[in-house]
C-alpha cells in the first residue's frame, strides 16, 4: 500500500506540474503573440519614418537647388547647376552639396572663380530663410555678401537681390564697398568716420 500511495503521489505532482507547465506555455504563447505585433508595429512605424524623411529629402533638395541654380543662373553667363545630394555615411545621413557643369561634379571650394561660391553662399542663407518655420522677420543683414564676385557682375547680382527681396518680401540691409551693388537699391546710406564717430548720411533715395 505505501509503495501504491507514493506512485499517486508522485502522479498528482506530476499532473499538478504538467499543469503549470501548460499554464506557463501558454502565456509565453500570448506574450509571443504580443511581442509579435509590436514588432510589426514598430517595422510599420519604421518603415513610416522612413518614407516621411527620404520624401522631405527630395523636397529639401528640389527646393535648395532651385534656389541657388536660379541664382547662379541670375548673375552668370555660364552658370553652374548646383547640386544637393544626400549620402547615409557612419549611420548618418549627410548632405553633400556640389556644382555641376557639363555633366561633372565640382567641389564648390575647389571651383573656378569669378564669385560662385559667394553667391551660392547668398542663396543656401535665402533657401534656409525660406524653410524656417515660423520665419524669422523677413530683414536679412549682408556684410559684403560678394566681396570675391568679379566686378563685372556686381551689376547683375544687384538686380538679383532686388528680384529677391520683392519675390520673398525680404528687407535686405547690405554693408558693401561696391557701387555697382547698389544699383538697384532703395536707398543708400553712406557711412565716414569723422574723429572716431561714425557719421552716417542718407546719399538716396529710389
């Protein structure tokens, strides 16, 4: 007889740890369930993410080269086309920016001169303006903004920065040793100084 109730009882304990052990497969079953959907969730939430930030890269990168390129364009015979290409590098999306002639890449800094890099520089502080949101106030301060442009388009970047600032509403106030830059402005204020004081005279007025 005791060798018959021991049997049972190692049975009821074996039934009572079957028991557990079912109970324990299934939540582990409903926890793979779980765990299952969330990672779908967060590959749909990735994937999302994914298409948000590659479709405002093409509309970052429309909108900058449409901005500089027309601006080279304004002020140059032969323009460059400037180009906005966005590279993943160590994990991280980075953004080359370079001209384009003839098909061929050039690096902007390394470029030929006459002033391209200025008036690129010029337009990417517009194109930046122009994202923002909400913008900053629409007054941009310019500290010769295109000391190393060839004299012989002084002229044209003048009348690109008046196209500019009617387009865009943008007040621009320019510090610059070139006459030809202002050409087509509204008015112009001379600065001399006079025994360590600045004076400052109203010479026109469009």
């Amino acid at each position: 007889m005791n060798n018959i109730q021991l049997l049972r009882n190692k049975l009821e304990q074996s039934k009572g740890a079957k028991a557990q052990l079912e109970t324990s497969l299934t939540n582990l079953q409903v926890q793979l369930k779980e765990k299952g959907r969330s990672l779908r969730q967060h590959e749909q939430a990735k994937e999302i993410i994914r298409t948000v930030g590659q479709k405002t890269q093409e509309q970052i990168q429309f909108h900058i080269e449409d901005i500089v390129s027309m601006a080279l364009d304004a002020v140059f015979d032969n323009p460059y086309k400037f180009a906005v290409e966005f590279i993943q590098r160590r994990n991280k999306t980075e953004c080359d920016l370079y001209f384009v002639r003839d098909g061929n890449k050039v690096d902007p800094l390394t470029a030929s001169g006459v002033g391209a890099v200025d008036v690129a520089a010029f337009a990417l502080r517009i194109a930046s303006w122009s994202m923002s949101s909400p913008h900053s106030r629409n007054t941009i301060i310019l500290d010769e903004p295109f000391r190393f442009l060839s004299k012989n388009y002084q002229e044209q970047a003048s009348l690109m920065l008046k196209e500019i600032s009617q387009k865009l509403g943008i007040q621009m106030i320019i510090i610059s040793h070139e006459e030809a830059l202002t050409e087509n402005v509204d008015a112009i204020f001379q600065v001399s100084i006079k025994k360590g004081i600045s004076d400052v005279k109203r010479i026109n007025s469009k």
